[in-house]
C-alpha cells in the first residue's frame, strides 16, 4: 500500500511552534506522526471506535492465551487480596 503524504498548516501558540522548531528531524516525525494518528481517531465513528476497541480487546485475550492464561489463573488474580 502506497502512503501518500502532503503538508498540512495548523494554527498553534507560539511557544508550541518554537518547541517543534527546535527538535530533531526524528522528534518532529514523531509529532507528525501523533498528530496523524489523533486526527485519524477523531474521525472514527461511535461504532468504529468500538470495533477497534473490540478487536483490540480480542486479541489481548488471545495473547494472553497464547502465553498460557487460563480462566482459572485470571480468576485466581482477579480474586487476590493486596
């Protein structure tokens, strides 16, 4: 899959601004990349958002599995006094 990129303008306070100018190339990525990230996650509908939420959620479980966690492990964990 080919990834497309363009630029993009934003209004932020100033002292954002100098912060983003003053990091490294590999720092400013990372912005972009959060940046990307959030607006992407904002667009998502109620339902898409509990899609992800879900399939995230099925495979933790099935990591979790995977790496021997039983039923009875999780409830023995759950049920621990501190």
């Amino acid at each position: 899959m080919t990834n497309y990129q363009t630029e993009i303008k934003i209004k932020v306070p100033l002292d954002v601004a100098e912060t983003y100018w003053n990091a490294t190339e590999e720092d400013r990525q990372k912005i972009a990349e959060k940046i990307a990230f959030y607006v992407q996650s904002s667009n998502l509908s109620r339902k898409e958002s509990l899609d992800k939420l879900y399939k995230t959620m099925d495979t933790i479980g099935q990591k979790a599995q995977e790496r021997g966690l039983t039923l009875e492990i999780l409830e023995s964990l759950l049920n621990e006094d501190d």
